[in-house]
C-alpha cells in the first residue's frame, strides 16, 4: 500500500509517547478500522444512531448514559453546555453571551489544566479555590458545575467526597476530566459521585483519534448532545461523524469484552527489556512502575551529557532526524535522562528503538563551537517589533548585560515582565512569559545582532504544571522580530 503520509513529505516515525494528540494519538483497533470503513458506505439518522448508541455505551460502561463526542476536549465543552444552558433553547443560542444565567465553574487551584479553555468557550468564569472554606465561599453566588482533573485530585486540599457532600444537596453537578485515563465498568469517578466523566476515545480506547466519551447522568448527557452537531448550536462546529459513533463504540466492546490485560501489560514489559538489553553497556535503565491512575509501566534511560554532548532534548532531535525516525517524549526530557513508554510500540519496534538510541548515545561527543566573538553590549533600552503571522505588537525592552547573561523588563500595551536570556556565539536568545487564566505564555526569541540593530525568529507556546517540554513551548509557530537601539 502506497504511505500517504510520504506522499505528501512526512516522515512517520516510531511513537515512544503513548497517545499525545499532538503525535497522532494512538492507532486504531483492526476491529475499529473495520467497523468504521462498514460504517462508511451508509447513510443512517444521526440523532437515531446516537440514541442507539448511547444505550450501547450505557451498558458498556455501568453509566446511566454516554455520547460520542468529536474528542475529550468537546465533551467538556459540551457537558459544561448542558450545566449552563441544558437543552433550553433560548439559553443554547445565547451561549457565549451567559448574562444572566449561572456561569460559575468550581475548580481546585491546583487542578487548573490546558484545556480548560474549553470550560471557559461556553460563557463561564473559573472559581479557583483551595479548601472547604473556599468552596462554601464560591457558592455564595450561583455556580454552574464544579470541574475537577482527575489525574490530580492527589494533590488537591480537597477530596471528591468532600465536595460532593456540599454541592450535591445545592443540585450542582460536577464534571471530572479523566480524558488521560484507563476506563474502567464503573467509571470510580461516578461511583464517588461525579455526575459527568469524560474520556478519550482515540487514547487508550484505540478508537477514531478524533473521538471522545462523555458519560453520566442521563439528563446531562442527553443535554450535552442537544448543544452538539449536528444541532444548531454552540457545539455545531463539534461534529461527529457516523463513523466516529460506531468506531468508538466498537473500541469500548473490544475494550470491555475482549481485552487480554495480562498479555497487554507482558508485551509492554517484553518491549521496555528488548531496549534495555540494546542499550546494557551504554547506558543506565530503569523500569518506573505505574503511579495513581497510570496504568503503563516506562523505562529511564540516564547517560553521561557530558561525554555524549546531548541532553534528552538533543537526544530526541537526533533520534528524529535518523532512518528510522523515533519520537522521545520532550515533556520526560532532562539534562542526562529521557522516559520511553511503549504503548505505541508496534511489533519489532523495540529493538529499532533500542538500537537507535544506543548509536546515538554511543556517537563520539560532538564538540562545542569554538567560541566566537561577542557582539557588543547590550545593556540599555531597545525598541522592539513583533511581527505575527496575522498582526503585530511593540515592546520596549530595557536590558542589563552580565558577562554574556543577560537581564531586565520589557513594556508594552498588553503586557509587562521580566526578560532573561544569553548571548551565544551565535547570538542572542531570550524570552518573555505572561499568564492567563492556567496557561503561561512564552515568547522565545533567538537572533544576531548588528551593531545598533538585532532581529531573528521568535516562537510561541505555552506551558503549565501538567504540560511542559518543548513541543507546548512552540506550539503556537513562530513570527519574526527586529530589535533597535532606542533612547
């Protein structure tokens, strides 16, 4: 079969990050495929199969119902639609616009997470709180949903049970992202009182990538497809397909009925020993057992930076730009250190892993440039333009230089802080953050400098406490900069 995705100039590579969206997800169950190539050369009423389908769920999963959605993120979106608005029509095509309705969502401080964004798309202002006394305050005014990430509750000051004993007399619903999770028949969170639970369809389900669960209270579910397309609301542009119905809920039949646990969590151990044993000699391993609602063992591989001349970051970049291509996960990056995870692996990939990492690792250092010329001092105010790939901004920045580090603030309409970076032999780096809302934003800039002038390219991304690595940091693509001497 001719590969379409070399067709186009894209190198597949071998996936050593589980299921990160970003690289594709997971791949489909053979049995999904089929279901879902079946599904394709019908017609069938989307609201019929959806009601047939929910059924199906329901008894797959112990809930009292469950809809496809067009991916985790949308079953937020439009479970937090249907606590804010429910299937009133006139509440649904005011959304965004939630004058005058209860549009409070609850949150733990520290569970604040990327996608939240998807919470607050509906019209909703985000309560963060750290306690019981926190939470009796926020609802002093009226709350739509209390949203809790499940992969975190460990961390939070307040436990599922203990909010559920205040808002669950309140008629409050809460909502938990477990959409990084294995599922399980019952979801844990609905048995401790959740009213809706989200999940990943194209994770570890290995269902259409673009697919999503919500599950819960029938009333809610119910709602939550009623903002959904193919409806005319809010949630029109969240389209799921026929396909996408049938494929997730064939993944949640092999899941439930026909999954082999034990062989599953053999071949993963097998995988993480065949590239231990390629690299013995070269390099340190170790296996890291599962944590809280992890559910896939990982292997450590540690080296000497020093004398490779790589940290995990440089390592993953080689090991990408090789024949074959292997993906590292960036966000496990360290100084001397990188984790594998073999959920993705396919049949004999382990050794190709194995064996790329060991020639990288066991390349001679590759030496550092000898160093240039600096160019001349910073220090001082610069006048800066920012140029994105749709409009611009100015900054002004007001530099101090020690040795080649550099130092100060930087001004400008919308935002002000902090900036920090080095002179290079090749020339200057720096950056700048800004938060809002749980994402801090980063600006990174790299350039030369030419007497009183400086320019380059600059990227943008994000980062949090749950996603860092230089994949978020960029994600956003990049712009250009041009930097004078200013008074």
């Amino acid at each position: 079969m001719k590969n379409p995705y070399e067709a186009l100039g894209v190198r597949p590579f071998i996936n050593c990050c589980a299921v990160r969206t970003v690289h594709g997800g997971s791949l489909m169950l053979p049995e999904v495929r089929e279901a879902v190539a079946a599904a394709s050369h019908m017609f069938v009423n989307l609201d019929e199969l959806m009601e047939a389908a929910s059924a199906r769920i329901a008894a797959l999963t112990g809930a009292e119902w469950g809809i496809v959605t067009c991916g985790s993120a949308a079953a937020v979106a439009l479970g937090t639609a249907a606590c804010v608005a429910g299937n009133d029509p006139l509440k649904m095509l005011k959304l965004p616009f939630t004058e005058g309705m209860a549009n409070r969502v609850v949150m733990p401080r520290n569970q604040r997470f990327a996608y939240d964004q998807a919470i607050r798309m509906i019209g909703t202002h985000i309560v963060e709180v750290d306690d019981l006394a926190g939470l009796h305050a926020a609802l002093r005014e009226p709350v739509a949903m209390v949203c809790l990430l499940g992969t975190h509750e460990h961390l939070s000051g307040l436990r599922m049970e203990e909010i559920v004993a205040v808002v669950k007399p309140l008629g409050i619903p809460i909502l938990v992202d477990a959409a990084s999770e294995h599922i399980e028949n019952p979801s844990p969170w609905l048995v401790r009182g959740a009213d809706l639970v989200v999940y990943s369809g194209g994770k570890f389900l290995r269902g259409p990538q673009t697919s999503g669960l919500l599950l819960g209270r029938k009333d809610l579910v119910r709602a939550a497809w009623r903002n959904a397309s193919p409806h005319q609301a809010l949630g029109r542009p969240m389209k799921v397909s026929k396909e996408d119905i049938v494929g997730l809920v064939t993944a949640l039949e092999v899941w439930f009925e026909r999954r082999d646990v034990a062989t599953e969590r053999r071949r993963w151990e097998d995988d993480l020993g065949i590239i231990a044993g390629k690299l013995s000699g070269i390099c340190g391993t170790a296996v890291l057992a599962p944590e809280g609602v992890e559910r896939v063992p990982r292997l450590r591989v540690t080296w000497d930076a020093a004398r490779t001349g790589l940290d995990g970051n440089a390592l993953r970049a080689r090991l990408l730009a090789g024949t074959p291509r292997v993906m590292l996960d960036d966000m496990s990056a360290t100084a001397d250190s990188i984790a594998i995870d073999p959920f993705a692996l396919q049949p004999g990939e382990a050794a190709l892993v194995g064996d790329a990492i060991a020639v990288a690792l066991s390349a001679n250092a590759t030496p550092l440039p000898a160093a240039a010329a600096m160019p001349a001092r910073l220090d001082g105010v610069w006048e800066l333009d920012l140029t994105f790939l749709h409009g611009g901004r100015q900054h002004r920045l007001t530099l101090a230089q020690s040795g080649t580090e550099l130092a100060g603030r930087h001004d400008s309409v919308d935002f002000a802080g902090p900036v920090a970076g080095r002179l290079t032999p090749e020339g200057v780096t720096f950056h700048f953050d800004t938060t809002y809302e749980a994402s801090t934003i980063r600006y990174h800039f790299e350039g030369r400098v030419a007497g009183e002038t400086m320019a380059g390219a600059v990227t943008f991304g994000t980062y949090n406490a749950h996603h860092q690595g230089v994949v978020n940091l960029a994600q956003f693509g990049a712009g250009q900069w041009s930097a004078h001497r200013g008074g």
